[in-house]
C-alpha cells in the first residue's frame, strides 16, 4: 500500500492525499496543515523547510544554481 499524507483542509476536513500532491495542496492554500511523525504541522506557522545557501566556489552542489 502507497505511503499516504494526512492533511487539514481549510474547511476542517482531514483526509489522506498522496505525498505527490502536497506541494499542490500548499501552493493553492487548501490545507492549513499536515501531519509528520512528529505532529501537525501548520502552513506558516511552522517552517516546513529552511532554504538551501548556495556555496560560492569549487564544489558547488548542483542544486544551489538554482536558488541564484
């Protein structure tokens, strides 16, 4: 059975979604929050990722082009 994401939509309703369509969920402001092992966590009110700093210099990893 696929992994599933438990998710608070804003209305209330917590339903389980596939991990794939998170990002979506948050972009479009659906859901107020999710579940991780450690708990829910609420869109903007918790950080969900802290940003990558790009390294300047030899032995830059590939995905720090992007946050330039």
């Amino acid at each position: 059975m696929a992994r599933m994401v438990t998710v608070r939509f804003i209305d209330g309703a917590i339903e389980q979604v596939p991990p794939s369509l998170l990002k979506e969920l948050i972009e479009l402001r659906e859901i107020i929050a999710f579940e991780r092992s450690e708990g829910w966590v609420y869109i903007g009110k918790a950080a969900i990722r802290r940003k990558l700093k790009p390294i300047q210099g030899p032995g830059q990893r590939a995905y720090d082009i992007y946050l330039e």
